[in-house]
C-alpha cells in the first residue's frame, strides 16, 4: 500500500520541485533544499494493476465516520473529539485528498470493503 498527496492525469504538473524552510523554491540539487518529484498515482495504478482510491473513500469503506455524537452521549467529549479527528482524515480538501494505491500479491481481497 502506498498512500501520497500525487496528482493524477487531470491535474498533471511539472514533478520535480524543491522545499526549502517549508516553502516551495525552485529546483536545485546543490544541497540547498530538499528535492522532491510529485507522482502520478494514476500513472501508478495503470502500471501495476493496483487500485486507486482517495483517502476518503478507503476510511469510509473501513468504518471511518465523522458522524457527530449525541450530546446526551455519556462519553460525549471523547466521541466529539474522535468526529473532529475523522473529519479531518476525510476532508477531500485536506488529508482526505491524499490518494491510496493497494496492491495485493497472493491475497484474497474479497473481505476488502471496497
């Protein structure tokens, strides 16, 4: 399994960039700053057989749920939190973005939610 923020062929960018101090530089590979190339996920899956799915859609598939709790729930504080937590995991905008590959080798994966 392979989970990234990579583009797919919708979105197709130059891959090679640089980060320097958290920020996005040119790319210069003279020690500088980090070096980093963006990867097509969907470049990815074509070549390996693996499947593509945003974030989003493998938590939701294993149980992730941002449902807000009652608020006559006696563990109320620790339910809000854990909603809070999954809605971040989930946003589309944010961590739920990020895509993940799986590829299986020898396994059945019919117990899979997805």
């Amino acid at each position: 399994m392979a989970i990234d923020y990579g583009h797919s062929r919708a979105d197709r960018r130059a891959t090679l960039t640089g980060y320097r101090s958290g920020r996005q530089v040119p790319p210069v590979p003279d020690g500088s700053c980090d070096l980093t190339a963006h990867v097509a996920l969907d470049a990815c899956a074509a070549a390996t057989g693996a499947l593509l799915l945003p974030q989003r859609a493998a938590l939701t598939a294993l149980g992730v749920s941002a449902a807000l709790p009652a608020p006559t729930d006696p563990a109320y504080a620790l339910a809000l939190q854990r909603a809070s937590q999954a809605r971040e995991l989930l946003d589309p905008d944010g961590l739920g973005g990020f895509g993940w590959l799986v590829q299986t080798v020898g396994l059945d994966v019919g117990w899979m939610p997805w």
